[in-house]
C-alpha cells in the first residue's frame, strides 16, 4: 500500500500531522505538570487532572498512532498492537483513578469513562485488524 508515491506522500503529511497532535498533548501535559509542580510541589503527582491528562496522551495518542500505522503501514499494525497493548491499559487504569477521585459533578466525566472503553478495546480492535490485512493476498 506505500508503495504508491501519492500514498506515501499523504502517508508523509498525515504524519507530520499527527506528530504535532501528540506533541500538542505531551506539551499540555507538560505544562499542567509543571504548574501544579509549581503550586503544590510534589504533590502534584496525585493530582486526578494530571493523571487523566496522562492516561489521555497515552490513549488517544496510541490510537491516532494505530490508526496512522493500519492505514499507512499496514504490514506493522500488528507488531503495533502487540507492544502497545500494556500502555493502553495503563492510559485506561490512570482514567479509572482519575474517575475515582475526581469530583461527584465533574462535567467532562464521560470522557474519562469513554477513554477507559477505548482503553480496553482500542488494542482488541488493533489485533483483529493486523489479523484481517495479515489473511488478504499481496495484489500485484
């Protein structure tokens, strides 16, 4: 599929894309860390938000990242979902204690519980992928 250079030229700019989206979320991530660093010192690493923004950064980025590597480089999605399996868990047990420590009216709640979801099933759904692509013939 990269073979095409159309393909690996979108492959390219899809890319560079989602390197300045992940980076975007490491950079905010950073940035809480260091103000509640700032505020409460080392304290800050039980701050719920910072584990939330963390277990976030780890799953929607894998996720982008899955996707790009399926659809882009689908011959590596399987090798893809096999080593990042454990970080998604990780993302999606930070969310959980996220979820337990946040406040009762917490609006944005759902997001935490949606991410634990895509947590859990984001790498089942990575393995089934690379199994489907791994089974088609190789077209000329």
């Amino acid at each position: 599929m990269a073979n095409n250079k159309l393909l690996g030229c979108w492959g390219f700019i899809v890319g560079a894309l989602v390197t300045v989206v992940i980076g975007w979320m490491a950079f905010e991530l950073f940035i809480a860390f260091l103000a509640g660093l700032r505020i409460e010192g080392f304290a800050a690493f039980a701050d719920p938000l910072l584990w939330h923004e963390a277990g976030e950064l780890l799953i929607v980025g894998l996720t982008i990242l899955g996707i790009y590597v399926w659809v882009f480089r689908d011959s590596g999605v399987a090798h893809f979902a096999a080593t990042t399996r454990y970080a998604f868990w990780f993302g999606a047990a930070l969310n959980v204690a996220a979820s337990l420590r946040l406040p009762s009216g917490a609006r944005w709640r759902w997001w935490t519980v949606l991410l634990v979801i895509l947590g859990v099933a984001v790498p089942a759904i990575l393995e089934r992928l690379a199994a489907s692509t791994s089974k088609t013939p190789a077209t000329p």
